[in-house]
C-alpha cells in the first residue's frame, strides 16, 4: 500500500475519535512532480479529503520550480531539492510545528 493511503486510513481512524476532533494535524510531504504519478495522485486526493482549518499540509517539491498539485488554502508548497531531510530542517521549524498536535512526515526517495 502507498504510504499516503496509510495516512488516509490513519487519519479516518483517529478523525473518528471524539477525543481527538479538535486536534490541529499537520502532513508533511516531499515528492516529485515529474516520474510518480501514483505519488502525486495519492497526494492530490489526500489533500481533497483531508486538507481544512485543523489540517494542513506542506508539500516539498524536490525535482522543480513548479507544482504539479492544484493550489488550496491550507497547502504551502516548497521547492527544496535533494533529500526530504533536508526539507524537514528547512520547513518543519519548532515555530511551525508547535502550532501542531501531530505531524506526519511522508516521503519517496529521489
């Protein structure tokens, strides 16, 4: 199974909790646009079914300057290229991520 639809089934499972309704989730995904239409795909519907006021998401882009995913309120799309680690400690500051109460970090090797 592709990682982001173990996010999807994570997420339906925890979302149906009524303990961890108010949380604010983040997802932080780094992939490329070009050579993994199964990622971006998957990527395109989690957003659709997902993304809202208490989840958000940053997508890193690492093999453009452009991004193959449709703009939305509560996406924040980044172009750092190589490793997602690299992405991480550029994007994912304490600033950011103590807004949070999760966060998923997802990925697919370059």
């Amino acid at each position: 199974m592709y990682p982001l639809a173990l996010l999807g089934l994570l997420v339906n499972a925890v979302l149906s909790s009524v303990q961890h309704s108010a949380y604010r989730w983040l997802a932080a995904i780094a992939l490329p646009c070009t050579g993994d239409v199964l990622g971006v795909n998957a990527t395109r519907a989690i957003i659709r079914q997902f993304a809202g006021p208490r989840f958000h998401f940053r997508i890193n882009v690492f093999d453009g300057t452009r991004s193959c995913l449709s703009s939305h309120p509560h996406v924040v799309v980044s172009y750092i290229p190589g490793y997602m680690c690299l992405f991480w400690k550029r994007v994912l500051v304490p600033s950011l991520t103590d807004q949070y109460d999760r966060v998923f970090l997802l990925g697919v090797q370059p």
